[in-house]
C-alpha cells in the first residue's frame, strides 16, 4: 500500500513536470520564426536553442528517474494484480459457502419443526391412551 500511496504523489509530479515541459518546449519553438526568408537574431536563436537543449536534457533525466520507478512498480503492480484475482475467488468462494450454510441453517429448522410436531403429536397420543385406558379400567 505505501507504494501505491507513493505513486499518488509521483503521478502529480509527473502530470506537473509533463505539463510545464509541453508549455516550455511550445513557447521555445513558437518564438522561432519558421516562415520563408525569415530573419532571427543568432545570439537570440542560440539562446533559444540552448534553452530548448538543456530542458531535453532535464527531461531525459527525469524519464530516468521514472523509468526506474515505473520497473520497479510494474513487478508489484503484477503481484496486486495477483492478490486481486485470489481475493475474488476466495470471495466467491466463500460467497458459495454462505449459500450452503444458510440452506443448511433452513434445513435445521425445519427439521426440528417436524420433530417438535412429531414429538407433540405422539404426545397427544400417548395422552389420549392414557384416557381411554383409565376410562375403560
């Protein structure tokens, strides 16, 4: 779970990072003229080109940062993954297992229901022979 909680805050700096380098690299390349007989200062142009070439860099460092946290996220993604699929079998399983035990509960009482009539109905008879064998002594 702290990986995953982890990822949380990676994921935001990540969505930051790619967001801030779309509108940096957007507004580097914007601001080079790209029309026919153009003309660019070269200092300018330079800077602008050095700007654009150290914030790739900047990037390819942070791709590293995150290809080495993504590889070793992607095993334990595969290994919830796994938890995941066994949790749901056991759940289904057991999901099974209730049924059986509430059928079997059903079951139960009605079979106590016919012994308690069964023992009530022998009662009685037991009663009534009881009276017919006093009345006829």
């Amino acid at each position: 779970m702290k990986s995953l909680e982890a990822w949380q805050v990676i994921e935001k700096q990540h969505a930051s990072a790619l967001s801030t380098t779309q509108n940096c690299l957007q507004a580097a390349v914007c601001r080079l003229p790209l029309i026919d007989r153009a003309k660019a200062d070269p200092q300018l142009l330079a800077i602008r080109l050095r700007q654009a070439a150290n914030l790739i860099s900047l990037i390819e460092s942070a791709l590293g940062i995150y290809a080495s946290v993504g590889q070793s996220t992607v095993p334990l993604l595969y290994e919830l993954a796994q938890v995941v699929a066994e949790e749901r079998t056991l759940l289904e399983e057991c999901v099974e297992m209730l049924g059986l035990i509430f059928s079997l509960q059903i079951q139960e009482e009605s079979l106590e229901c016919h012994l308690f009539q069964i023992k009530s109905s022998q009662l009685q008879s037991n009663t009534s022979l009881e009276g017919k064998f006093i009345i006829s002594n």
